[in-house]
C-alpha cells in the first residue's frame, strides 16, 4: 500500500506539502496541487486507510473472490444473500469488504486479482475446482482464508483443519429426491450444474442418487440435464427431460427449477398436476411461483455471517484454523410436488 513518503516522491514535493493538499490548506499553487492530486490517484493513496494500517499493521480490508462474472453474479439472488451476511459482520466490525469477480473466459481471474495487490487483511472464496492454480497461489500465500464451499486444501491429511463453511448438500438433495420417491415417483429427473465445477454438486448428485437406491430405483443417466444455475439453462434442460416423460424434476438450483417449470408451462403440462419439480437454495422467488415451489432451504445469509466471522477471527489472531463447518437445510414442501396420478 502506497505512502505519503510515496506519493511526495512521485510528485516531487515534501510530506509537508502532500498533507497540505489532501487538507485543502491554502498557498498551495494550483500546478503543485494538482501533480500531487496526479500522484495520489496513480498510487491508489488513502491517506485514512493508511494511518488506519499502520496502527496495527492491517489494512481493515477483506476480500471476497467470486469466480464468476459479475453478469452471473447479479443475477443470482442466492449469492447475493451469502454476500449480505459477509458485509453483515464486516460492516458491523468497521471492515470494507472488496469484491474481485471473474473474467468470463477465466473464472480463476477473480483470485488472481487479489494475489496481485496484496492489500486485503484475509479473503473469502467461493469454491472452485479444488487443485487449482489459484488455489494453490492463495495457500502459499499464507493470506487468512475462509471457504465458503468444500475445504480446498492440497494437504490431504485427515487431521488437518478445514478453514471452511457449507452447507449439508448432500442430505438436502437425499431429502428432495426422497420426498419424491414417497410420492410415488420413480421416473424423476435431474437437472444438475455444470460437471466438474464445485464439489457441492458432486453431493448433491450423490445424495440424489443414494436416495434412488434407497428405493430400490435404478439411476438413470438418461434423466440427468446440465445447466449452469440460470433460469435459461433450467429452460433447456426442461427441453431435453421432458420428452423422456419425467414425472418429477429435481433441479440443482431455485432459478433452473423456475426456467423448467416456464418451459412445462409452455408445452402443456400442468405442475403438479402432471409433473412435480423441486428446487434448491429456497430464494425469496420460490415462495413467489404459482404454484410455491418445493426446495431445499439453504441459511445463506449465516453462511456469509460465518465465514465473515470466522475469516476475522483468524486474521485477529484469536484462532489459527476451525474444523470443517457444516450448516442444516431444511426441506420446504409447497404446492409444486404432488403424488403420481393414479
């Protein structure tokens, strides 16, 4: 983080006259003011943020990497519940909070971002593919971190502390698929995120498919669809299930559970009446679908509350690492999910 020492340097004047100009003093001359006013925005100076980490060697800055664009990001009501919570608590602890998104064609670009500059206190990442380079950056770093996500370590060690908060994904897609099988269904689809992206989709997938053994179901992988979180991804995949005669669709997310039942609308099918759909996250939309949609309730605001407290805490000092947290969900059953018409 640039000084004043700094910034006196690039303009080529005193400290003296640096502090006169960020204090509005007067008798300073308009061609001074402004190649020092240059030299302030070229080096990013913030002179309160300054005296602030030179107190104790902090900037009071967290970092949130987010590995999506900022398009995705917000447009997706989830993640911006997770990220309420995260400014929740640093808001309330006098932190800012920066956020770095990714690249469209580079979602590893977000932590790259905040490797580079070095001026955050500790970072939250949202989970990526675990083994990434990024990844491994951010780890050598030795930077305070808290996942929100599955732990991302490359140290396998069993005993080895977690740093890191989700929530029961894979007892939550047991449940859905569960509640489905009570109905009476057993030709349900799935319409699953992108493969190989983040581990939560690799449990929700096996809760899934422990609940078809369950009930003695056969899984099959002619039912699965992928999507990528987005109503529209939620709208194609409807348009590759529904052909094979689903009774039931299990979606992945809340917004791809809404783009199927848009595109079940649209072909005739009444819901749920001739075919039942599930969701996951349990946004504030979900409640607002004709009919309710039935979904699995994630705590997303806590989830940011207590990663955003538990990220303080390590860079405080007050704890060097925390076992792996996992948060309950909950089942939430609305009118969208009915028993199999006799």
């Amino acid at each position: 983080m640039a000084t004043i020492y700094d910034v006196a340097r690039r303009a080529k004047v005193s400290t003296a006259t640096v502090s006169k100009v960020l204090s509005n003093t007067p008798y300073v001359s308009d061609t001074t003011k402004e190649r020092v006013l240059e030299a302030v925005q070229e080096l990013s100076y913030s002179p309160r943020l300054a005296a602030r980490s030179l107190s104790g060697n902090r900037t009071f800055v967290i970092g949130l990497a987010i590995p999506y664009a900022p398009d995705y990001l917000f447009n997706d009501p989830f993640l911006l519940q997770v990220i309420r919570g995260v400014e929740e608590i640093a808001n309330e602890r006098d932190y800012n909070l920066l956020f770095s998104t990714a690249l469209r064609s580079n979602p590893q670009s977000a932590y790259n971002r905040l490797l580079q500059h070095g001026y955050v206190d500790g970072v939250i990442t949202l989970e990526t593919a675990v083994g990434s380079e990024p990844s491994r950056k951010l780890e050598a770093s030795g930077i305070a971190r808290v996942t929100i996500g599955y732990p991302v370590s490359l140290d396998a060690a069993p005993n080895r502390l977690a740093n890191a908060i989700h929530c029961d994904d894979y007892r939550g897609a047991l449940e859905a698929t569960q509640h489905l099988l009570a109905l009476g269904h057993r030709h349900i689809g799935l319409i699953s995120g992108p493969a190989n992206f983040m581990m939560a989709i690799d449990e929700r997938l096996r809760g899934y498919r422990d609940g078809l053994q369950a009930y003695n179901s056969p899984f099959q992988p002619e039912l699965v669809a992928y999507g990528d979180f987005t109503l529209e991804s939620g709208y194609s995949a409807a348009q590759k299930l529904l052909p094979l005669s689903p009774t039931a669709i299990f979606s992945f997310n809340d917004r791809m559970a809404m783009g199927a039942m848009r595109y079940a609308r649209e072909v005739g099918l009444s819901v749920p009446d001739q075919l039942s759909l599930v969701g996951f996250d349990d946004v504030d939309l979900a409640k607002a679908t004709e009919p309710g949609l039935t979904t699995v309730r994630q705590p997303a605001v806590n989830l940011g509350q207590i990663a955003a407290q538990k990220l303080l805490s390590l860079i405080a000092h007050e704890s060097e690492a925390f076992d792996e947290v996992v948060l309950p969900v909950e089942l939430i059953i609305r009118g969208s999910t009915r028993s199999v018409a006799s």
